[in-house]
C-alpha cells in the first residue's frame, strides 16, 4: 500500500516508519517544514512543505495514498515552546491537509490523538463514550483535531479513524527523548541525580510504544472498522510510586526515594475494551521492564544523557568534553591569525599596485572580526594590522622613522577607534538580543501562567454553578429524601436511603454497614459489588483512616486515593450504642469537595433522625409486637420485616437467608432464649401466620448460613433454609 505519514521527526514516527517498511508498505512523508536536513528513514518520497501551504493538495493528487496518518499528538514539529502559535498552526495546517485529503476522495484517514484530552481524574478506566474534558492549549488543540476528523466522518462519509493513546513508555535513545516520557524522565533523575522523586497518587496508562505501533498498524490494515474512535491503551495502572520502587529494585542503595505527594491527586487510565473486542491488544513489555532496559541503555551510552560536567560521566567522554571545550575558546583566535596571514599579503601586494593601492586591508580585516566576534576579537585583530602594518612600512625606512611618523599614529587610531566602536556595537547589539529573548521567554511562560490560572478560575466558576443549581434542586431533593425515609422500621429506612444517597450524591457505588460495640462492622446493604469490595465484616480500628476520622466526628475523604478505602465516608449514631457507617466509593477526584461533605453529613444527620423516630414509635409498641420476654416478634412484626428483606433481594441491595427451627410449639419458647444467646444483634427471632418459628439471617450467603447451622446443631436445634437472596 502507498501510506502517507504527516509529521516531522519523534521517536512515533521513526517507529512507524520502521513497522511499515518492514511490512512492505511504500511510505511517503509530508514533513510540514520546508528544513530539508529532517531526515526520515525508509522513506520512498519526503516532501518539505508546510501543512497550510497550497502545494498540500497536489501533493495527495500526486501520491494518491491508500492510508494517510496524521501524527497529531505525536508530531515533532510541535514542540510545545510557544502553544498559542503552535495552536493557531496546527488548526491550520490540519483543516488543509483534510480538505486536500477529503477532495482526493480515497482511502482512510487516521488521526494520533492522546489521554491529553482528559483534563479530569477517573477512578475506573475511561471507554470511548466519556466526553472529554479537555484543559489547557494543547488539549483543547488536540480535541479540536478529534472533533474535525469526527466531521467529515460523520457529515461527508469519509473513511476516518481517532486513536486516543494512553502515556507511552519505551527506552529513550538520548536525554531529549528521555523528557517525553514519565518512565524516561524517572529514569533519567535516577541515573543523572541519584534521586527519584513520586506522587503516590498520580497514576496513568502506562502503554509500551511497540504495543501502540501495533494497534495502530491493526487499523492500518483493516478492511472495515466499526467505530471512528478507538482508546490505545493497556488498561493497567501505573503510579510513580511504583515506577520508584522499580527503580529501587534495580540500583538499591544508590538510589534516593522522595516522597512529593501533595493533595492534586491524578488517575487517568484509558480503557481498550472497544479496540480489543474488535482487532485483539497484547502486551509485550510492562513499564518494570522498560526501566531496566532504560537503566541498562544508559549505563552504555551516557555520553547521550549526562552533561559534560557530570560526575558520572566516563573518563574519555570526559577528556573528549575538556579538548571540545578548549578548542572552542580557542577558535576565534585561530580563526583571527589564519585571516591575518592573507590579509597581510593582500596589502603587500596591494601597495605597488596602481589599482588596488587605495584599498586598506587591515581596515576589512578588523571589521570583520569586529562585526562577527564582537569587541575582544576586534582589539586582538586591530593589534595583529598594527603589526602587520609597522613591519611593512619597516621595508624601506627605518624604524625610528617608522615610529616617529605622525601619520602611524593616525592610522593606528584610526583601526583601533573603528574596530572597538563596530566591536562594541555588535557586542550591545547581541546584549539587546539576548535580553529580548529572555524577555519574550518569561511573558510566555506569564502567558501560560495566566492560561493554567484561567483554566482553575473556569473549574472553580463550574464547581460553583454546579453548587448554585444543587441550591436550587435542593428543597425538592431534600423534600424527596424525607419522604423515602417515612418508614416504621430501621431496616427499611436504611435500604430506602441507599437509593437516596445515590440520588443526592449522585454516585452509583454505595454501601451501609452497621457497626457494634465492638468496632466491628457488618455490611448492611449496598449497590453494587465495588460497594461491597471492603467485605462482609470490617473491624474499624484496623482501618486507622477511617477510624481517625470518626473518632472526631469528620467526612473521611480519600485524598490520597486509595483504592482499598472509599471516596468518601461518614457514620452516624443510632440507637442501642449502634452506629450507621455510609460508604461512597465512586465519586471523581474533583468532587471531593466541603460542599460535598457537608451534603454528606446532612444525608447523615436526616438518616438519624429516621431512624431515632423509628426506633421511638417501634419502642411504644414493643408490647404489642414482641412475644417470649421480648426476644421473638410476634407473626405481623415478622412478617413486615421478612417483607422488606425479600425487597431488598430482589432490588440486589442485601443478602439475607430465612431459617424454619424445627421444633414443636411448645418448645418455642426454649429454643428463642437460647437462639438469642447465638445470633448477632443485626439478627432476628419471630413467628410467622403458620405458627412455626424463623430466623432472619441479615447480610449472609448460603455459605456463612451452613456455619450458622452446623452450630445450631451444635446445641440440638435443627433447622431449614426456607429462602435466600442476594447478588
């Protein structure tokens, strides 16, 4: 296939031009500059000209390509040194290139998007259907590029596919590669400094580049596609902290380990389901490995990653560095002594001729070097024509004669005046320069400043709308909560708030526990698995956060975003010395908010209040509901909350199982003191309308059921399971 590659020089391109050539594709290059020293390998044709240029469209007339890629994201030309020029040229550049590509009206387009776009945090791997969010230049840049690819798929027909690739890892060929990766710049500190520093919170997609080339090589040569965007990725977190002890592993002791976690917690990870489910994605190389490689890599060439003034550097890059430096200083003066030796002829020659007998050498010589090298190559020139000239004018007088000349002097003046003026202006005039630019450098990095500030001040004027329009929402929020919560029983109030606390905090992942007077905690109800993910039963005080954070009666919130803990959580009294404990895993990062804490600890508070005046009405008809000295709930008691539990089964919000104790009606009374002596306080004795005694087994499984029967058996009471639920 003929295959058109947009792009200048990065280590993407060089890695697609390698896989396409060795697959046997005929490749052609659109450089976007017209510097013809980029050079790219196996390439059939290059063309240097610049994306928005009107040359573009004859340029696919002419190649007629099957597949063109456009690097996007991974173009070298846009090196991110002044974005808001680089923005406006890649715009551009990129409209052109589709409007040549769309009238040639063949072939496929592919677009190299990046996780970039992503300006938020995402607890699970983000699929193609999340819109992003995009927040600063190049971002936003990159999405726009999306966006128009989306349109002429969508709107002209055309053949058009976006790949958005996770964070790459791959071994840097030298320090300026080193810098485009996370692996590659740890790495590098690690071997230049000795020192390593890592966010624990911050974690990404790390894809090994291979893995990458081979998924875009998939789409390459696909007949058909069934989506215009795809997500590269390995769908495998990675922090810096374990990029850190990777690093650790390898150079032990040598190695410095900093931690620099702030609050700005960071977890991007792109999802592949979508590309693997079509075209199949394979791992090759996981981030560990790349370290190694990348440690090994330069051990053996760190001429390429070190400074010449490093300490680590070996002895003959060393010398090498010394001789280059010193040659260096050292050129401008040979360079000065090589030019006098034909300027000295030339005005040898120069004074017998009858044309040429007008022109001052020296005077050339010295502005030159005074125009070029600045004011001290100007003297030492103007010293070595003062020479030159003295032992000329010595061919036929003598020296006194020579020296006492008044004309000598004139003319000495005259070089040494001239060359050190020239020489002082080209040095002011390079000061100018210089102080300009560094100038122009610090109002760029002002203006990025100012762009990053903006983009917070947009996050915090979104956070606050959004806080507006819950104000507003929040009579009728809170009217609806207090009506899910007008229940007779506990039980009930806290299944009906799962389904509240869902809807306030908008938040799919929720769970309740109930926690004794042992700290122990016993899953109640919850939404879904993940809600459930911390088990059945959780002894508070060997989750030190949460129990810090409950003894001062404050929001647990997860800053450092440990995925064994929740986002959020919070516990409330209820009655009987027991305590209600609300988990909410699934809120992003951005959320963790005072105003969502404070939303949290209102849910809190109208929960506990709930169940204080359940609890109060329940305890008014205690005679009227209990039966046995209070230990069994009497046949209508039972059957109301043997109802509710069903409920919550078939909603998948708890597990419970239902146990008939065989014995006789006269035994029944027996039988309850001495099941009472064995149950957990979250379970339940009573009769039903069939006269026969039950026992409600709350948040347990078939398998901690056959437990609980074999010690009933252990006390001579046997027992049927008569219904369980659950997930």
């Amino acid at each position: 296939m003929n295959i058109m590659l947009v792009g200048g020089l990065s280590p993407m391109m060089n890695r697609l031009c390698l896989k396409l050539h060795k697959e046997g594709h005929r490749l052609y290059v659109l450089s976007g500059s017209r510097n013809p020293g980029n050079h790219y390998t196996h390439v059939y044709e290059q063309y240097n000209f610049p994306y928005d240029s009107a040359s573009v469209e004859e340029v696919f007339r002419s190649v007629r390509p099957d597949v063109t890629i456009l690097l996007g994201a991974f173009d070298g030309n846009f090196t991110g040194e002044d974005l808001k020029a680089e923005a406006v040229s890649f715009s551009a550049g990129l409209q052109n290139i589709l409007l040549s590509w769309a009238a040639m009206e063949k072939g496929r387009l592919i677009y190299l998007s990046s996780v970039e776009v992503y300006g938020k945090s995402y607890q699970e791997p983000v699929p193609e259907e999340v819109r992003p969010t995009p927040r600063g230049i190049r971002p936003i840049m990159l999405y726009q590029g999306e966006e128009s690819c989306r349109f002429f798929r969508e709107q002209l027909g055309r053949d058009v596919a976006v790949l958005r690739i996770d964070r790459l890892h791959d071994v840097p060929s030298d320090k300026r590669d080193a810098f485009r990766t996370i692996c590659g710049r740890k790495c590098l500190d690690a071997f230049r400094d000795g020192t390593v520093s890592y966010r624990s919170n911050h974690t990404y997609g790390l894809t090994y580049m291979g893995d990458a080339i081979e998924a875009i090589y998939k789409l390459v040569i696909c007949e058909t596609h069934a989506e215009w965007l795809y997500h590269i990725s390995s769908s495998q977190g990675c922090s810096e902290e374990d990029i850190a002890k990777a690093l650790q592993s390898i150079l032990g002791d040598k190695l410095e380990v900093v931690n620099n976690t702030l609050e700005d917690a960071r977890r991007i990870i792109l999802s592949n389901e979508r590309l693997k489910a079509e075209f199949g994605f394979t791992i090759w190389c996981e981030p560990q490995d790349t370290v190694k490689k990348s440690l090994e890599y330069m051990g053996k060439h760190s001429s390429r990653f070190l400074d010449e003034d490093h300490q680590g550097l070996d002895p003959w890059h060393k010398l090498y560095y010394k001789v280059m430096r010193t040659l260096g200083a050292l050129v401008p003066y040979i360079e000065n002594l090589v030019i006098f030796i034909p300027a000295f002829m030339l005005n040898n020659r120069a004074t017998d001729s009858q044309y040429f007998s007008k022109i001052d050498f020296y005077l050339l010589y010295v502005l030159l070097f005074a125009v070029v090298h600045g004011q001290r190559q100007a003297t030492l020139s103007a010293a070595l024509a003062t020479a030159g000239y003295l032992f000329r004018q010595m061919y036929g007088r003598s020296g006194l004669a020579v020296v006492t000349d008044y004309n000598t002097y004139v003319w000495i003046a005259e070089i040494f005046i001239l060359g050190l003026i020239v020489g002082y202006m080209k040095d002011t005039l390079q000061f100018l320069r210089e102080e300009k630019e560094q100038e122009v450098d610090y109002l760029s990095e002002r203006v990025e400043d100012i762009g990053d500030i903006n983009d917070s001040n947009l996050r915090v004027k979104e956070d606050l709308m959004n806080q507006v329009i819950n104000y507003d929402y929040s009579l009728g929020i809170i009217y609806e909560a207090t009506a899910l919560l007008e229940q007779d029983y506990p039980v009930e109030i806290l299944f009906h708030a799962i389904n509240m606390i869902q809807q306030v905090m908008e938040c799919q992942d929720v769970s309740i526990y109930r926690v004794n007077q042992e700290n122990y905690a016993r899953l109640f109800a919850y939404s879904s698995k993940k809600a459930a993910s911390m088990g059945n039963t959780v002894y508070i005080p060997d989750k030190k956060p949460l129990e810090e954070a409950f003894l001062h009666n404050e929001v647990y919130v997860n800053q450092s975003m440990n995925r064994e803990y929740p986002m959020m959580a919070y516990t409330v009294h209820s009655t009987k010395n027991m305590h209600i404990l609300i988990l909410i895993w699934s809120i992003p990062f951005e959320r963790l908010t005072i105003d969502e804490t404070n939303r949290l600890i209102i849910i809190g508070k109208m929960i506990q209040q709930s169940l204080k005046r359940a609890d109060r009405y329940l305890e008014s008809l205690r005679e009227q509901r209990y039966s046995f000295g209070g230990d069994g709930l009497k046949p209508d008691a039972f059957e109301e909350l043997v109802g509710a539990y069903r409920k919550a089964g078939e909603e998948n919000l708890t597990e419970y199982i239902l146990l008939r104790i065989d014995c006789s009606r006269e035994e029944q009374e027996d039988k309850i003191h001495t099941l009472h002596q064995m149950l957990r306080e979250t379970d339940y004795i009573g009769n039903l309308y069939d006269g026969e005694l039950y026992v409600l087994l709350t948040s347990t499984d078939h398998r901690g059921c056959a437990f609980v029967q074999k010690n009933f058996e252990a006390r001579n009471i046997r027992s049927t399971i008569m219904e369980e639920g659950g997930l």
